[in-house]
C-alpha cells in the first residue's frame, strides 16, 4: 500500500484563499437575515438577537472554506477583525443599525480583513521558502533567514491584531504555519524554546530587539535539530 502524505493544515488554508464569493455569502446571509428583520425594525429582543448570531456563525461555517473554518480567524473572535457578536450584531452603540444589508457589510469587511492577514502571511512564507538556503555549510545564513522570517510573520500578526485580547492565539498559529509551509519539524528543544520566548501577553507588543533575539535563538534551535536528525540518518 502506498503512503499518502496527508496536507498540512497551512497547505489546505492557502489552497483555499481564493476560495471566497462574498457576494454570494452575502445573498445566504440576506436570505436568513430579512425575514426575521424586516424593515422598520427598532429592536430586537436579546435572546432572539443571540439565537440569530448564532445560525449565522453556523451559516458562515458551512458556507467558507478552509481560510475560514480551520484558521481560527472566525467572526467575532476578540482579535481579527474587530468583530463583536454582542455589539456588532444589530446591537450597535449608542443606536443599533437594524439595516439588514449594513449589517451583513459589517460581517463582509471583517471577514476581508482576517483573509488580508492570510494573504500577507502567504507571501512571507512563500519568500522565506524561496530564499531559505539549503546546501551545506550555509547553517549560519540558513539561522538568520529563519529568524528573519519569524519576526516578519510576528510582525504581520502585530499590526494585523493590533496586539488585541489573546492575539497570541493567532502569533502561535502564524509559527505554526510558517513551519508547515517550508516543511519544518521543530525539535523538543526549539518547541521548548518557543513556548518559553514567545509567551507574549494581550494588550502588549514585544520589544523590536528582544523579539529578534528571540527569534535568533528559536532558530539556531531548530538548525541545530535539523543537523541532529540529518545524522542520525547517516
């Protein structure tokens, strides 16, 4: 039997991007939404409100692809997007909005802007993938372009949450994924490493220089983890 090499969760994301008819989301969410706001509405009870929010975020699952569905950069989560199921969701301050349309462009502009994150992400790993030396005796540049690429992808992530409640969730996954794309295991010392030098905090960027040497490090870990197993083989 042949062995079928599964894709990485990155690989199934990116293959997905171009994926997206918001156009055609927005006529299933328009179908759901403007029987049960029709106009002329003043307000809508809370529980009602929260029932309807929840069979659009199952809606919006169904309906998206991977980008969505496994990235984690769902709608309403506290960092991507600026998204709030309870004020953003007809429930908007000081006046809700009941404009089924406006509300449903709300959704659409918050979505564009955790799939922009995708996208800027994508072409920082496809660079690093490009320009990664690979031959031997280059494990001193190969260091450098791999911390290089970590605070690239740090950075996009920093501007892209704007450092919000839990953007670290997102700071791991970007990692994670920088290491799916260029087909990169971390060892137990650079996974050690990671969990103790990006620890980062809600509401807090790290520092530009502390961040870098952070990055050097993790990945003289992970060099040295790749040497490690490369002998092992020999």
């Amino acid at each position: 039997m042949s062995k079928v090499n599964a894709k990485t969760p990155w690989h199934r994301i990116r293959e997905s991007l171009d994926d997206y008819d918001p156009e055609k989301l927005a006529a299933v969410l328009r179908r759901y939404l403007e029987p049960r706001v029709p106009p002329g509405t003043r307000k809508l009870p809370d529980e009602e409100r929260t029932a309807m929010g929840k069979h659009v975020a199952q809606l919006l699952k169904e309906n998206l692809p991977p980008w969505y569905s496994e990235s984690g950069a769902v709608l309403g989560n506290e960092s991507l997007g600026a998204y709030c199921w309870c004020h953003s969701f007809f429930n908007q301050r000081p006046t809700p909005n009941m404009n089924v349309k406006d509300n449903i462009q709300l959704m659409l502009n918050a979505l564009e802007q955790s799939r922009a994150w995708l996208f800027k992400l994508d072409a920082a790993y496809q660079t690093l993938q490009r320009e990664l030396p690979s031959e031997p005796g280059d494990d001193d540049i190969r260091v450098l372009a791999l911390a290089d690429g970590m605070v690239q992808v740090l950075d996009i992530t920093i501007e892209a949450t704007g450092c919000e409640e839990t953007w670290y969730v997102f700071a791991d996954q970007a990692l994670a994924w920088m290491f799916d794309a260029l087909t990169l295991r971390p060892g137990y010392q650079a996974g050690k490493l990671m969990n103790k030098l990006f620890a980062f905090e809600s509401w807090h960027a790290p520092p530009g220089e502390e961040l870098r040497d952070s990055a050097e490090k993790v990945a003289a870990a992970v060099v040295e983890d790749e040497g490690r197993r490369a002998h092992r083989k020999h």
